[in-house]
C-alpha cells in the first residue's frame, strides 16, 4: 500500500477495524465488552495478593432481666467492648469481621486458597490475550 502524498493517516481501533471488516454494531459492542471484561478479571487476578484490612470496635450495653444456667431470672446491667482487628487475603475470609459482634457459633472461619492467588491472574492474563488474539483474527 502506497501513501498518497498530503493524505493524513488516522489511526484506527477495535470499533474502525470492525466496522471496516463488515460488523454490525452489536458484534462491535459484544467485542468490545468481551476485551475489557477479560482485562477486568485479569486486574481482579491481581488483586487477589493484596489484603484486606478489617479494624472496628463494637460495644454491647444490656440493662434488664436475663435467665441464668439454672433458670433463675436475674435483673443486671452490663456492657462489652469488642475491639478486634484483621489482615486477611482478599476473598478468603468466611466469617464476619472481628469486632462486628459475637462470632457465630461455629467460630471464625477461614479459607486460604493460595493456589488461586497463584494461578488465577496467570489464568486471566491468558484469557485476555486469547480475548485480543481472537479480536485481531477477526479483522
């Protein structure tokens, strides 16, 4: 292809290319989306290795009747202060955090899936390139 002196060149996109190559506007905007969806789960892959941070207190105040072990009923008048803190990977833990208010019965609970933190953003970052080479194959 030779220049045509004086023509300005303008560079083209992923919408240009489409359109150029015959596409409707919806197969456009499918494309579009599905390039900066692979690049979003590529980014959420990322963010898997960074921690989230949980910091809160919480304080309980009961003034009334409560039942003892043994069935009496007792007036009484108590608080609590919870204060807790956490450092936990990003979607690994199960349970409410500390100082939100009593742990469930169960306790606290949490899962570490450090083959995920692994091999998720290599599994996104292959998912978008598969998404751009399927892109430029296209046009």
């Amino acid at each position: 292809m030779q220049l045509i002196p004086g023509q300005v060149l303008a560079p083209i996109d992923l919408a240009g290319a489409l359109r150029l190559a015959g596409a409707r506007d919806l197969d456009i905007a499918i494309a579009r989306q599905q390039v900066w969806r692979a690049i979003a789960d590529l980014q959420q892959a990322r963010a898997l290795w960074l921690p989230s941070l949980f910091l809160g207190p919480t304080w309980y105040r009961l003034d009334g009747q409560v039942q003892s072990i043994s069935g009496q009923v007792i007036t009484t008048s108590r608080s609590s202060l919870f204060l807790g803190g956490l450092a936990a990977s990003a979607s690994s833990y199960a349970a409410a955090p500390p100082g939100s208010g009593f742990p469930p019965l169960t306790g606290l609970s949490s899962v570490l899936r450090f083959s995920d933190a692994i091999f998720e953003p290599r599994a996104a970052k292959r998912m978008a390139a598969a998404s751009q080479a399927d892109l430029q194959t296209a046009t």
